[in-house]
C-alpha cells in the first residue's frame, strides 16, 4: 500500500522510458527535465551527485542514476520497480526484434533493407570514441594509456581477458603519481565493504558455473554460459553502451572463431556461444532507434545466441541477456551509494578513474578499427563508397547537428532499400 503514493513517480519513468532517445547523455537531459524541473522529485544539485557518483562504477550509468532517484524516493524495493520499468519496454523491443530479425533470414528479406546498419553502427562508435577522447584525454599519462590501450586491444581483440587487465592496468598506472589529483585533507581511515558481497558471490558463482558447464559438457548448458557473458560485461563495462559494443563482438562474434576455441569445443555437446557477424551489426544499429538504455541491445543478443534452440529457448536467452547485463549496475550503485561520501573522500579513486577512462577510449578506438575490417571499404565497388560515406557521414551528422539517433538509423534503412 505504501507504494501507492508512489504511483505517479512511476507513471512518470515508465514515459520516460519510451520517450527517451539520445543515449545516456541525452537520458541526462530529460531526467532533469522530467524529474528536476518539472516533478521536483530531487533537485538538481543531486542530479549531478548522482550522475558523478556514477561514472566511477562500471555499468549502465543512466540506469543508475534513474535507480537512485527511485532510491531516494522510496528506498530499495522503488529502486527496483524504477529500475524494472525503465528497462522493460527497450529490452522488450530488443527481444522481439531478434524474432523479427530470424523472420527475416529465414524469408531472405533482411539483406537488402538493413546493409547500411553496418557501417553505421561503426560510425556511432567512431563518433563516442571522439566526443570521448576530448574528455578523457588531456596529458601525457592519460594519452600513452590511451595509446597503448588501442595497440594492446586490436592485436588481442579475441582474447576477453584483455579488457579487465587493461582496466585494472590503467587504474593502476594513474596512481603511480599523486600529483595531477592530490589527496585533499584525512581520508577516513576505514570504509565498511560488507555490502558489496552478493555482487562478488554472483560474479564467482557465474564464472565457477560456467567453467564447470563448459569442461564437463554439461547439457544444454547455454543459459549459464550466457548468464555469465552478460554479468562479466555489466561489471566490467566502463563507458556505457559504446564500450559494451565491442566486449560483445569480441565475445560472441570474433572469439567462436578463434583456431584455439574450436579445438577445444570440437568434441563437446555445444559449442560457444556464436551470433552471426551480420545479425550481431544489424542489433548493434537498431539499438539506437529505440527509446531507453543501450545496454537493452543484451536482450537482442541473448535471443539471438539461443534462436537455434526453439522459440522457448530463445524467449529464455532475451531474459537471461536482460537480466544478467542490469543486475551487477544494480547491485553496485545501491551497494555503493551508502558509502559514497568516503569514497569521495580518496583520490586513489579518482586517479584510478583518470585511466580507466583512458583506457575505455582506447578500447573504443580499437573496437572501431577492428570492426571496420568487416566491412567494405577498400575495394573500388559502389558499396565500398556508400559504406565509407555512411560511417563517415554518421560520425558528422551526430557532431555537428542535432538530427536524433531514430532518424539516422531510418536514413540508413532507406539507403539500403533504395541502393
């Protein structure tokens, strides 16, 4: 009954949620609009604590500042409504359209309509990996980081333990030296890290399940499999849905094919988990004509991974990718926000996060670089034009206008359909 009186604050996010195209910094935007100025449900001095608070931990961050808000209101259990009702309607979409999307391999139809999605969705990451350089990188730690991170990245892009010693390497690095950010008066001498325990148990839990699934040929032993893919991204993931793009393609699309992973699966019931090259670009696109996070693209992929099972299968991989890549942006920002004001306390996290975040744009940048080499663009054909003109064209029409996401993406449909 208590939540009654919170009903009007839900009605509120769940039109949010349909209404809110951009990506996270355009999230920002309607947030305070909706919930700042208009609703007054917090004020935007907290906004922006939130929205800080949030870039130090790994996950969907417009996610998890709506969270806090829905925390703020009413505690935990409207954290969790406010968090189900942001996600629903864009994981839902996302999970449909990889049905939509089998239709259409199975009737011939996609080819066609969906050729330019592609380079477009190269040239979203091209453009993030812009905006975000100018951001990230701004000395000379931050730009041998950032170059050595896109090295690093590319020559081992199919190997996935790459990402998080990359991250832990840039933390590290950046706190060789406390003189760019040097630590501001006593930090408090201890800070209790007991709430963070269910997150560490599932993340173990996940990993030692899967690993045991995998070397003991367990049946039909997918689901785990991709329970753990989706919980590694959504802790690991720094940057939001740009850097998420390129973990997953590594993933699902480069690595079934690496000559070390096929031996090893060669004899088992079920090998890794695959998406195809041209259905994973076509999710990668569309994601950004849909309302809501683009971390919804896991709802996509998970039906996807699991399509060749039969429909209920596949309805079960559309809500393990959902689920899976939320929970851990859940779990950190609810277990973390009470401790938050001594975190802020210690520069070891802010100078940790000065690499981290060069080492996300140099990921970003090699994810753009590797993902290119699937597509057309050095033969002398028309496509090959057309591709680079997309990618190049999406880069400039998102830095110097304001053309929204969904209408770039159905300009790219319609080049398809028309060429």
């Amino acid at each position: 009954m208590v939540l009654l009186r919170h009903i009007s604050f839900l009605k509120a996010v769940f039109l949010h949620s349909v209404t809110a195209f951009g990506g996270p910094q355009g999230h920002f935007g309607m947030v305070m609009r909706t919930f700042v100025h208009q609703r007054h449900d917090v004020t935007e001095k907290e906004v922006f604590e939130y929205n800080a608070f949030c870039q130090l931990l790994p996950g969907a961050s417009s996610t998890q500042v709506l969270t806090l808000i829905g925390y703020k209101r009413g505690g935990i259990p409207l954290a969790i409504i406010t968090l189900f009702i942001w996600i629903l309607p864009a994981c839902f979409l996302m999970g449909a359209f990889s049905f939509l999307l089998q239709y259409f391999d199975t009737t011939g139809q996609n080819a066609k309509a969906f050729k330019y999605i592609q380079p477009m969705a190269v040239g979203f990451l091209a453009f993030a990996a812009l905006k975000s350089f100018r951001v990230a990188i701004h000395n000379n730690i931050t730009r041998a980081i950032f170059g050595v991170s896109i090295i690093v990245t590319y020559l081992l892009f199919k190997s996935p333990w790459i990402f998080p010693l990359l991250i832990i390497a840039g933390g590290f690095v950046t706190n060789l030296s406390d003189k760019r950010i040097p630590q501001k008066g006593t930090p408090p001498k201890k800070i209790k890290w007991g709430n963070i325990w269910l997150f560490a148990i599932l993340f173990i839990m996940a990993g030692t399940l899967s690993e045991l699934a995998k070397n003991n040929s367990w049946p039909n032993r997918r689901p785990l499999n991709l329970f753990e893919n989706m919980y590694r991204f959504g802790s690991l993931v720094f940057g939001g849905g740009q850097v998420l793009i390129p973990m997953m393609y590594e993933q699902f699309v480069e690595r079934p094919k690496s000559e070390m992973v096929i031996r090893k699966n060669q004899h088992r019931r079920e090998g890794v988990i695959s998406i195809e090259r041209n259905d994973f670009y076509t999710g990668a696109g569309v994601v950004r004509a849909i309302p809501g996070p683009v971390f919804s693209v896991a709802s996509f992929m998970g039906g996807m991974a699991m399509k060749d099972k039969g429909t209920g299968w596949q309805i079960l991989g559309c809500i393990i990718g959902s689920i899976a890549i939320f929970l851990p942006s859940a779990l950190l920002v609810l277990f973390f926000f009470p401790i938050w004001y001594n975190l802020q306390r210690y520069a070891v996290v802010f100078r940790a996060l000065e690499g981290i975040n060069a080492v996300v744009v140099g990921i970003m940048v090699a994810g753009t670089l590797y993902m290119m080499k699937d597509i057309s663009i050095t033969s002398f054909r028309t496509v090959s034009f057309l591709n680079i003109g997309v990618i190049i064209g999406t880069c400039l029409v998102l830095t110097f206008s304001k053309l929204p996401s969904p209408l770039i993406v159905l300009i790219c449909l319609l080049l398809g359909w028309l060429f």
